[in-house]
C-alpha cells in the first residue's frame, strides 16, 4: 500500500534516513534522501521526515 499523506513528522539531523516503518508493519527498510525541500516521504508507511533547520545538507 502507498501512503498519500503524511502520517507522522519526524525531524531529523541528516539528509539521508532509513525507515523501517512501524513495529506492527511488514515494511521494507527503505533509504531516503531529502530532496531540495527539506523532507522526504516514506512510500510505504506515510512518515515525513523533515531535516532540521541548520543540520547538515539543509538548504
């Protein structure tokens, strides 16, 4: 299944992220890199993760 809208918001300190999804899911672990906006969603779970402000590789 593929989530359309975010679900959760994560804030976190790199530009690329794994997820794992949640511990009740059968969801791959996935590697994400944030695009030029800031943030990245996951396809299978619906988290955003969104990179913090001044982080490294923040625009």
């Amino acid at each position: 299944m593929i989530a359309t809208a975010p679900r959760e918001t994560i804030t976190v300190d790199t530009a690329k992220i794994a997820c794992n999804g949640d511990r009740d899911s059968a969801h791959p672990r996935v590697f994400l890199t944030m695009g030029p906006d800031g943030f990245a969603d996951c396809p299978y779970c619906g988290k955003r993760y969104v990179l913090k402000e001044g982080a490294a590789g923040a625009h």
